[in-house]
C-alpha cells in the first residue's frame, strides 16, 4: 500500500478510482467463504416394521431433593387452595340461596329443643323453689328529706338528701 501523503488535489477521474478501490478492498473478504447446508432431508421411506429391538435410553436429568420437594409442595398448596375455593362456592352459592322458609325449617329443630329445655328448667327450678317462709310483723317506713339550698348569684346549687 501506498500510504504517501498527496500533495495535490486529485482530478475527478482519479478521486473516482482511488474510492472504488479502497470500497473493493473494503469489502473483500480475508478468506473465502465456504458455504454449508443448513438442513438435511432424508426421503427414504421408513420401513414398517425391522428386526432391531428398540434401544434403552437412559435418563440423564438430575433433579435436586430441594428442587422436587418444593415442586411437590406446590402442587399441594395449588390443590388445597383449589380445595378451599370449591368450599367457599359452595358456601357462598348456599348462602345466596337463602329464603325465609328454608332458614325456618333449619331452625325449627334448635327452637323446638330450646323450648323443650327451657320448660324443663323452668319445671325444676320452680319445684325447688317452694318455700314456706313467711313473714309477719310491724313494717315502719321514714322518709326524712333535707334542703340546703345556697342560691345566690349565677352559678347556684340545690341538694336534696333523701335518706
């Protein structure tokens, strides 16, 4: 290469050649490029059936205790929140099916057993309950009521003591 400096401006024809140059030499390649196929199709028919068993190919994943025990975790806490889910609809749909008449017919069994416990409670109390106690003599009521009263000015105070 000729890298002298130029002193003088090139002509047009020689600017024209000097940059077809340097592009070509540019853009050539150092080594020449060797083309590959990318794909291979292979148009021989398979046969249906051969004589060579079919070959044993053994599993090469290693899988960490960690790794399996977390997978088999999540499909637990996946299932179970699947489970809870279910309830909760289940529960919600029962609830938005409530009617006055069918919340009647579920309670009338625990009304009718209060009311059967409280008769009975009511029967035993009153049959421990019988006393002969009376009493007799003189009852003396007193009432006695005392007023102090200062009411003088704006702010004024009345007590009444009732004993």
């Amino acid at each position: 290469m000729d890298f002298e400096p130029i002193t003088r401006p090139l002509t047009d024809d020689e600017a024209r050649a000097e940059a077809e140059r340097i592009i070509t030499q540019s853009f050539q390649p150092e080594t020449p490029v060797r083309h590959f196929p990318t794909s291979f199709r292979d148009a021989t028919k398979v046969p249906p059936y051969g004589d060579t068993p079919p070959v044993h190919q053994d599993d090469k994943r290693i899988v960490p205790a960690w790794a399996a025990g977390i997978a088999v975790a999540s499909i637990g806490v996946g299932a179970g929140s699947v489970g809870l889910g279910c309830c909760a609809w289940l529960v919600l749909q029962g609830l938005a099916s409530v009617t006055l008449y069918g919340v009647l017919m579920v309670t009338l069994p625990f009304a009718g057993l209060a009311m059967v416990a409280t008769a009975i409670g009511g029967a035993v109390s009153k049959a421990r309950s019988v006393s002969k106690t009376v009493y007799e003599g003189p009852v003396t009521q007193n009432t006695q009521i005392t007023n102090t009263s200062t009411t003088r000015g704006m702010f004024s105070r009345t007590r009444n003591d009732v004993r």
